[in-house]
C-alpha cells in the first residue's frame, strides 16, 4: 500500500482519512522493519490498540478450528476443489500472529461495545484462508476487505474526485504487488502449473474489478 497512489494522494493518506484504523501490537511489530522505508511521518503507536487479554481470545478462537484446504485438482473442470479440516496451530509462532491478533482484537471491539462493524482490510491470502475466513464465518461482526475492495469503495464515496483512469491505475498497482498465492496443502516452491493458475487468478481478478468500476463509472454518469 506504501507505494499506490489513488488521484495524485498515497492510498494509506486516503485510509486514514477515511477510516479509524486500529491494530494489534503484533501487526506494528511486524511493521517495524519497514516503517523507516515509508515517506509517512505519522505516529504508528496511536493506531495500535493493546488488549491485555488478547492471547486469552487467541487461545479460545485459534487454539483449534477447521479451515479450508485444497482436496484435488480436477483436471475436467481445471479447478481446485476444497474441503476442511481441523487446523491446529502453533500459537507460540510468530507466525499470523497479527492477523490472529486482529481478529480477536475485532471480537474485544465489539463484544465490549467500541465499534458495532468491522473492516477487516487484508491482502494476506494464505493468512486469510486459515484464520480470517474461519472467524467471519462464525462471527459476524462486519466484512473482509482487500485493497482492491477499498480502492473500489473510495471510487464510490468520491467518484467526482476519482478519474477512472486513476481507479483503474490503483488496482492495477495493488493487483501486481500481491503475490497472488492462496497456498497449498503445504509450502512448498508452487511449480509451474500453480504458478500459471496464480498468474491466471489475478489476471481473472483484476478484470473482475475493472468491471466493477467501469459499472459504478456508468451509472454515476447517468445521475
């Protein structure tokens, strides 16, 4: 996100000025090493929200759950199909341990009554397989969102200051920075036929989008 622009202004400036942004203190850890390399001078410690008891959260949501896992190529249909399976992670790692952390900090948020929805704004899509869709799936407390869902909901709120060519820019940007790869069944190198269904996805992904915008470009010129 550092590096997109949406009309001439960085697309961080455009979420901060949108949305009250907070996060756990594992997500500004896993930020530290890059916060140097950003032209932002914003204070990072006023968007982190410390819950004391968030590894008790951790532990009660994550300590075991089913998550979505690749089944079988069909080589009929050329698709993968999936199936669940009990997912039991090491909480120690500090692996996804700020998408975990966000998630419960989600939860505390509205069980205690600070917030009544949630964006939960992620591009991380094997983060987002084994632990963000399984907590949505059973709370729901708002929707998920990648940067292309927010690019495209700016485009809305401020259609009038957003050329299209400009949403189309930022999509595009967004689209190519993300690795595109949903993980498989373990982590291995992808080979070459996930690699092209990969680049396939996001190619399918991106035009998906473009649509979109091209629709809300369509519509509000009529109004």
């Amino acid at each position: 996100m550092a590096y997109v622009e949406l009309a001439r202004k960085p697309l961080q400036n455009w979420l901060r000025e949108e949305f009250d942004v907070k996060y756990s203190e594992a997500v500004s850890n896993e930020f530290t090493p890059f916060k140097a390399k950003l032209s932002t001078q914003r204070k990072w410690e006023k968007e982190v929200w410390r819950v004391p008891i968030l590894s008790n959260y951790e532990r009660a949501v994550f300590s075991s759950h089913q998550k979505q896992v690749e089944a079988m190529y069909c080589s009929r249909c050329q698709q993968r199909t999936w199936k669940y399976q009990i997912f039991t992670p090491n909480l120690a790692e500090n692996k996804d341990r700020g998408e975990r952390h966000n998630c419960c900090l989600a939860l505390h948020a509205i069980v205690e009554g600070n917030c009544s929805q949630i964006i939960f704004l992620t591009d991380d899509l094997r983060a987002r397989r084994d632990y963000t869709t399984y907590f949505f799936n059973v709370f729901p407390l708002g929707t998920v969102w990648s940067l292309l869902d927010l690019i495209t909901y700016l485009f809305v709120h401020h259609w009038k200051d957003i050329p299209l060519q400009s949403a189309k820019d930022a999509l595009r940007d967004v689209n190519a920075a993300d690795s595109g790869l949903t993980g498989t069944r373990d982590q291995r190198q992808p080979d070459g036929r996930t690699q092209y269904e990969e680049s396939e996805k996001k190619l399918h992904r991106l035009q998906a989008y473009y649509n979109k915008v091209e629709r809300i470009h369509q519509i509000f010129s009529q109004i």
